[in-house]
C-alpha cells in the first residue's frame, strides 16, 4: 500500500526528470541554433538542391536505360 509521502516523492521525482530533460534539450537546441553559421546554411540548400537535381536526373536515366532493354 502506498502512502501519501510516498506518492508525493514520486511525483516530485518525476517532475525534477522532466524539467532537468526539458532543460537540456532546450539548451542543446539553443547552442546549435546559434551556432550555425548563415553561409552554412546557404551552402547546405544548394548542396540539397543540387543533390535532389542528379537524384531525379538518374532516376530518369535509369528508368529510359530499363525501358530500352526491355524491349
């Protein structure tokens, strides 16, 4: 059976958990959001660009090369 103290304890427990994670995560995301440079995150949507442009470009490729073999 479980008493009062008890259920107290493990309530604040578990609210203590929950604000050392939230806690956490906020300042990882807030070191890393004012960590990143603009210039890098320019570089990184034209290299997604970029990498989305050939991705689509082969796949085409490929699907023409089947094509022709099938035949």
């Amino acid at each position: 059976m479980i008493i009062a103290s008890q259920v107290k304890h493990l309530t604040s427990h578990k609210m203590e958990n929950q604000a050392t994670k939230s806690g956490t995560i906020g300042g990882t995301l807030l070191t890393v959001i004012f960590s990143i440079q603009p210039e890098d995150l320019i570089k990184t949507a034209i290299l997604a660009a970029v990498g989305a442009a050939v991705s689509f470009t082969v796949s085409i490729a490929l699907k023409m090369l089947v094509r022709k073999f099938k035949k």
